[in-house]
C-alpha cells in the first residue's frame, strides 16, 4: 500500500466486546473523518452491529462447514480459520483495493483460534504486512473481581502478545457495569502490584493457588506488564480517546486524530 495503513487487531476472550469496540471505534474515525474500514474474522458470527467492509463469512459457511464435515460448531470454527488462511492472499487484496488508512479487524470470540494457532497468526502477519499494527487486548471485567482471576487474565495478555508479536494496548471493558467499590480495587491492583499480592494474601494461609497467583504477579511486575491498563466502556464511549491516546503513543504523533 502506497499510503499509511494501520490495522488493529481486537482480542480477547469470547464476550469481551471486541466486536462492539470495532463499531464504537469504526464510530469515532469516521467522525473525525479519517480513512476507516472493518474487517470481520469470525466467520461463525450471527449478527454484527456494524456492516463490515471486508467479510470472511463471504469465503467460509459455517454451516456449510458442519453438514460436509460432520463437525461440531468448535470444529467448525478451527476449520473455518483454516480455511480462511488459505484464501488470505484474498482478504489481502480486498484490503488493498479499498486502501483503508486504518482497518480495524474484528478476531473470533475464541481467542484460542486467533492466537494460538498457526493459521490465526499466519492471517495476522499477512494483514499488517505493509503496515504499522497494533493490537488492543480486552478484559472483561467478570474474570477478574477476584486478584487470582486478574493475575492470570494479565498472565493471558502476556501470552498473547508473545504469540501474535504485536504491539499490545492492553483495556479493561464495560467498564460502565463495574460496580465502584469493584472499580477502586482494579485501579489499585492496576497502580501498585504490591496491593494486589496483598490482597491475594488477605485470604488466610497461603495455598498453592494463592502462590502461584503472586509468582504470576512478580512475572508480570518484571516484564513490565501491570501498567497501562485502561478501562473503557464502548457503549457510553468512557475513556475511548484515551484508548486512541494510547494507540496514537505506538504510532508516533498523529495530529490529524484531533483536527
């Protein structure tokens, strides 16, 4: 591509709202009048709340994909992203005809299918190549009421980074459901990994659990994974320019977000 082109990729677990943060950030480039398209990558998605410029359901049916394989929907879904890595070279050029200076490419909820195998990480290097990625990690915000449950998430993160090789930003979701006293702990936990192996401690003996919680923690705090983490909500739009602040930050400067 002749002109400057910057994916980003939305990950996460299944229900994290990746798919409503591509529609709420598809909103905000759009108002600013910037260059924009989506791309879909769940090809066993019912129902999307945007209409993306770039589909794979228009290469793999699902449906199709279980009565001719005698597969069950999981299946289906490995199958899908397999087959999708075949025809990427397609994707690619869908991509370069419509010229996008920002895509924002929508993963499957299974995170396990984009990450971890070879093929999501195949689609991934092929879709960034003449570009500048970054990827935006979600949490949702139920995994992690308990400090266990947000060192391992974090611990998630971690890995996924390592097993895609982008550039993270790494945000907490829905953030406008968190209740405030649940909120106040996060914002500790997320300032000071020392608060949080306080309160990994505060449930009595340490068991082996609790132990390999704070060990995931100490990991964490050495690779310097705690900070950063921005909560976000994509329906009422909290904390979306700071999520674009962030991106702006792994891109360089980009005055043309705020005329």
């Amino acid at each position: 591509m002749a002109k400057r082109y910057y994916p980003i990729f939305m990950v996460g677990t299944a229900g994290s709202g990746k798919t409503v943060l591509t529609r709420t950030l598809y909103d905000w480039f759009s108002e600013k009048n910037l260059d924009v398209a989506t791309l879909n990558l769940d090809a066993g998605v019912k129902r999307l709340p945007y209409n993306p410029d770039i589909d794979v359901r228009e290469i793999v049916n699902i449906d199709n994909l279980i009565d001719k394989l005698e597969l069950g929907p999981n299946g289906a879904m490995i199958a899908s992203m397999d087959l999708i890595a075949t025809k990427i070279d397609d994707v690619k050029s869908e991509i370069e005809y419509i010229e996008p200076e920002y895509l924002l490419v929508d993963t499957p909820g299974q995170i396990e299918l984009f990450a971890y195998r070879s093929s999501g990480r195949l689609i991934s290097s092929i879709v960034s190549e003449g570009g500048q990625p970054a990827s935006i990690f979600l949490i949702d915000p139920s995994l992690v009421i308990k400090p266990e449950g947000f060192s391992s998430i974090l611990l998630l993160s971690m890995s996924v980074n390592f097993q895609l090789s982008l550039p993270q930003i790494t945000a907490i979701s829905k953030a406008d459901i968190i209740e405030k006293e649940q909120m106040e702990s996060l914002e500790k936990w997320i300032e000071s990994p020392e608060t949080l192996i306080s309160s990994i401690q505060s449930y009595g003996q340490i068991n082996l659990s609790q132990q390999l919680g704070i060990s995931i923690i100490e990991l964490l705090d050495q690779f310097k994974s705690m900070g950063d983490l921005i909560p976000i909500s994509a329906n009422t739009g909290q904390n979306i320019d700071t999520l674009i602040a962030s991106l702006e930050r792994e891109w360089g400067q980009r005055d043309d977000f705020y005329e």
